[in-house]
C-alpha cells in the first residue's frame, strides 16, 4: 500500500506587515514638561520666558516688601548660566557629579522714600539639565522623576457614610466642604475639615448680609397683589416672603415682616387692613431657582442660636458670622472683626493662598454651565452658592453623584508641575527670611545679596531631586 503525503501549506502572519499607527514618543510627556519648566530652548534663542514654570514661582513670590513698608525686593528676570556647565553627561557619570547648570536672577532693591534702586545677579543654585531620555543625573547616577496621578482640583459631589457632601478642592489652598444634615434638612460648611459651620452663616461671612440677599441668591421671586377678594387671600396663604414688609405707623416706618417669614391667613387680613397692596415672595416653581425649603430652614435655625445684645437685632450681623467662622478656623485665640474678615479673604479670595488652577477653574464652569467663562484662579462668591445649589439638587434626586475613583476626576503631575511646586514652598521660606532680615538689617550698607538667602532652594532641589519618593534609579 502506497503512502501518499499530504504537504501542509504554511502561511506566515507578519511577513510583510504594516504598522497601523507609528509608536508615540513615550518620554516626550516628560521632556516637554520639563521645557515648560525651565523654558531652555526659548532663552538660548533670546527670548523672554513666559509666566509659567519657574518664571511662574518668582513671579509669585516677588516683589517682597519689608514689614515698615520702606524697602522693596523686585524680579526682573532670570538667566541661566549656560557657558558655567564644565561636564558633560559622560563626565558627570564618571566623576560622580550633578549635571546641572547654574540659576541666576536679577534682583532690584529699591528704597521707597529716596527711590534709589541697588541692582544684582543672585546665584540662586544649580538646577540639574534634563538628558535626551528624559533622566536625570545626579551625583553620578542616572534618575527619572516619576509622573504622579492625584485627584483633580475642581468640585466633587458625593455620599460618604450616608452623608451627601461637596467639596471645592484646589490646587493649592484650603479645602472648601459643604454637607446635609438629613434629619433636619439643614446644610453646613467645613473649612479644612474643622468643626461644621451652619451654611446661612457662612454665607453671611463672605458677603451676603442679611436674610434677603440669601434668598435672593437662592430663589427666585415673584410680585403678589394683596386685597380683599377671597382668590387673592387664597393665593396669599402659606406664601414665603422674599423682602420684608414695612408699614408706616405713628409717623414711624415699622418692619411687620422679616424676609423669609411665611404669610398665615391672619397676616394676610392685618396686610390688607394696613393698605399693603403687593408683597414680593418666593417662587418655588420656578424652573431657575430652588424647589425645596432647605436655606429657609437654615435661616430659621439661626433664630435658634442668636443671642441678641441688641434688642432691635432679629437676625445675625456680618460680624456675628466672621466670628463664627474665625472661632471655628482658630478656637482659643482672641476675636477681632478685621481680623476675621481679612483671613477669611486670604484664605478664599486671594492669590497668594488660593489658587483653583487652570484645571481647577474649567471644572468649576463645566460643572456649573457658566454662561460666561471665569478667569478667576480663586473662589468666586457664584462659585460657593452654585456649589451649595447642586448639592441641593444631588440630594433631592435632581442630579448625580460624582464618581471619586473615575479617571475623569484625577490628572497626572509630570516632573516640571511637581518642581515647581517645590520650588514654591522653598521661595516661600526664602520671602520669610528676606523679611526678617529687611528689618534687622541697616538700610546704608544693604544689598540684594544680604537680603536673599538661597539655602532654602539648594536644600529643595537637593532633596527632591535627590530622595524624593517620586525620583528613582534608573
């Protein structure tokens, strides 16, 4: 019997194949964001750098003016020293080096009365150079600073441990949170994740006065005529007011209602007997504002705490509601007004401590669907009662809780963003010790030099570069 073999036919899967998309630069995320920070390539062409990365920082911290007002640090610019760098990649390696290139700025001090302006290059540091592969070397050994993924800033609604709460994170700053209390429907503010403050006065703190300015900002309102036909009294009846109510007697103008007091069927007879013919109240059907009771229930609840000093007082002052707050921020220290209010300021509404970001800022107007864009780095007043708003709607059912762990809500930190914010913290040390020594020094013999003291940035960039968790062998 013959045997007959059957040839088997290969085929060979890749042979002649064709990419179908080119692979990305992978190092490329971290060249560019270093580029970004130290902006090399544009200041060897000549050009001035742009505000942001390290030019960003000293912009941040400069001009530094001394605590009696008379002296004035001001940046004018910052060079690096390109023809200083001695070694190359090679050389470091082998000699056990940091490849790195000094950083120099320009600093003026300027005397404010006389106006005379003292001029110097600071040597403020070597900041090491980023290799073509987008490592590092430093004393020797090469390193790569890893990219950090952490929460984004921007605004997250969500239900903790049966809590509905808000909270406004920013990119630096302190943490703005709002809950609900749900057994008496009332809402609160938490500053960094201190004691609880009740919402209306927290609301009062920040600028909005009195009971009427609350509600406007909450609801929306509508114009009822008041007379003696039954329909009209009906329409009236259970009806929450949105301004209060004054009438003239004796020659004297006399508040009969508060705004926010709810209309009852003899308070509609005593309106009309007194000749009032229209009251302006709260429209809780309309699509814009509020449906619920929640910031009345609020304001009702002040009524319960207040102690009045005054007889005439039948509501809060901005200045019960600053020391609240300030109470709650610094418990143990002494009360002042001004102080209250200008930290309350600087811990929301300026620059220096606040700061939302870019990122920040865009998810606040997605969130909230401004009609006109903000700019602001920092909290608006809009921003903390839309904020307070969509909590409301979150908890009764009129939209969605936020997801924490969705990738949507997290943003990566490359090397150049995480430097920089070294960078700040150590100018910040630099700026208190350039303060101290303004008012020790004499102003005859001072120079810019005596002023600024660069170990707080050699002793950062030492330490990040050299044992941060985010920098590691290669």
């Amino acid at each position: 019997m013959a045997y007959t073999e059957n040839k088997v036919t290969r085929t060979y899967v890749g042979k002649d194949y064709k990419e179908a998309i080119e692979l990305p630069d992978l190092i490329d995320i971290q060249l560019s964001s270093y580029e970004r920070f130290l902006q090399r390539a544009r200041m060897s062409k000549g050009d001035a750098p742009e505000p942001y990365g390290l030019e960003e920082v000293f912009r941040a911290t400069f001009p530094i003016e001394s605590p009696n007002g008379d002296m004035l640090l001001e940046y004018e610019h910052y060079t690096l020293d390109e023809s200083a760098i001695k070694y190359s990649e090679y050389d470091c390696k082998q000699k056990g080096l940091t490849y790195a290139v000094p950083l120099k700025a320009r600093i003026n001090l300027v005397f404010q009365k006389t106006g005379e302006i003292r001029q110097k290059d600071i040597y403020l540091g070597d900041v090491p150079l980023m290799t073509d592969r987008g490592t590092f070397i430093i004393n020797g050994a090469e390193r790569v600073v890893v990219s950090q993924i952490h929460r984004s800033p921007g605004v997250i609604f969500c239900h903790e441990k049966g809590i509905y709460s808000a909270r406004i994170i920013p990119y630096r700053g302190s943490w703005l949170e709002f809950e609900i209390d749900q057994k008496k429907e009332l809402i609160y503010t938490k500053i960094d994740r201190k004691k609880r403050i009740l919402g209306s006065m927290f609301l009062r703190a920040v600028g909005f006065e009195t009971r009427e300015d609350i509600i406007n900002a909450f609801y929306k309102t509508g114009t009822l005529k008041l007379s003696d036909k039954r329909e009209d009294r009906d329409h009236a009846v259970n009806r929450v007011l949105a301004k209060p109510i004054w009438v003239e007697q004796d020659g004297e103008k006399k508040r009969l209602f508060r705004a926010g007091d709810k209309i009852h069927l003899h308070d509609v007879d005593e309106l009309v007997t007194l000749g009032v013919t229209k009251i302006e109240v709260i429209d809780f059907e309309h699509e814009e504002g509020l449906h619920w009771n929640m910031m009345l229930n609020c304001l009702e609840r002040e009524d319960i705490k207040l102690v009045k000093e005054d007889p005439s007082q039948d509501e809060p002052a901005k200045a019960d509601a600053l020391a609240a707050v300030y109470a709650t921020l610094m418990p143990g220290e002494p009360i002042t007004v001004d102080n209250a209010e200008r930290d309350l300021h600087s811990l929301f509404f300026s620059t220096r401590r606040y700061d939302l970001g870019k990122v920040g800022r865009y998810k606040l107007n997605k969130k909230f669907n401004y009609k006109t864009p903000v700019d602001e780095f920092t909290l608006t007043r809009e921003d903390i009662i839309a904020t307070m708003k969509y909590l409301m709607t979150v908890y009764y059912g009129e939209n969605n809780l936020d997801d924490i762990d969705h990738l949507g809500n997290r943003r990566v930190r490359s090397v150049g963003e995480l430097l920089s914010n070294v960078m700040k913290s150590a100018f910040s040390r630099m700026e208190r010790i350039a303060k101290e020594r303004m008012s020790l020094k004499e102003t005859d013999t001072i120079r810019p030099q005596d002023l600024i003291s660069i170990k707080p940035v050699v002793a950062a960039i030492k330490e990040f570069f050299g044992s941060s968790q985010l920098s590691q062998f290669m």
